[in-house]
C-alpha cells in the first residue's frame, strides 16, 4: 500500500469530457489531500470555471473535441485571455505520439502524463509541479517553458 503525498491548500481545474475519467481524477486527488476540485467536461465551461475559481493547477485532457485542448492550453498561457498565464498545465494523453507532445510542450504544458493513470504516477507528477518550478519566458503576448535540462547519464 502506498501512502499519498499531501498537497492540502491548492485546487485543481481538471478538464476531461470523460465524466467517469473525471471522477476517477477527483477520487485520487482527493487521496492527495486536493479537495478543490473544479470540473468541466468542455472549453466554455473550462474557460468560465478558469477565471472564476483561479485553480492552483490546471489538468487538461489532450483528446478534447474539436482540438479545444490546444485551443484551451493556449489561451491559458496568452496574456490577452488569461489572468494567470502561469497556472501550471498538467496536460494527460490517451496515446501520446511525438507530434502531440511536442505540441503540448510548445504550448506550455509543465507535465504530460500517460492515461489510463495510476495514483501514484498522478503523485509523482503533481509533486514535480509543485515541488521543482518551471522557469518562463514571455514572448509575443504568450508565456512559454523553458525546457528543462536533460542530463546525460539518463540515457
């Protein structure tokens, strides 16, 4: 059994058309002690609920209709649509494929996980977010990341 870090105090924004995927979400972030949770299965209720609630953490699912997730990821990170550029996106793809994660990553998603996700690699993800900032740049009214280094002896 594992015990689930502590992140009391923050709120998530979890972004999934997926009612029961969003309940599998909110039960293991309730695990990890993030009780504000804010859903929204679609853009426009993504969008409301960003401004309104102002989320420590935003959880996007990748494979929203009609290519809102890029859509979503990049008005959070665009000065002219978003209050808080730099709300940390935690992007999760049902089949990553390079060119998507590539994408996300361009559009500033701090963390792109793999579903279907366990409890403990949300932990491990949530706790990077958290626990090891992402520095920016600022560039034609947008916030991107700068990649982090890559050390050699992974590989």
């Amino acid at each position: 059994m594992h015990i689930a870090p502590s992140f009391p105090n923050l709120s998530v924004l979890l972004i999934d058309p997926s009612p029961h995927y969003r309940r599998i979400i909110r039960t293991m972030l309730y695990q990890a002690q993030l009780q504000r949770v804010f859903e929204a299965a679609d853009l426009a209720t993504a969008a409301t609920t960003f401004i309104q609630k102002q989320p420590n953490i935003v959880m996007l699912d990748w494979d929203l209709p009609d290519g809102d997730s890029l859509k979503c990821l990049a008005s959070i990170r665009s000065f002219k649509t978003s209050p808080f550029a730099k709300a940390p996106v935690l992007v999760m793809m049902e089949k990553p494929d390079r060119r998507s994660v590539v994408q996300a990553a361009k559009l500033g998603a701090h963390e792109i996980i793999v579903k279907p996700i366990s409890p403990n690699n949300l932990w491990l993800h949530l706790s990077g977010i958290i626990n090891v900032p992402r520095k920016y740049k600022e560039a034609s009214g947008a916030i991107t990341l700068v990649p982090r280094a890559i050390s050699n002896s992974l590989f």
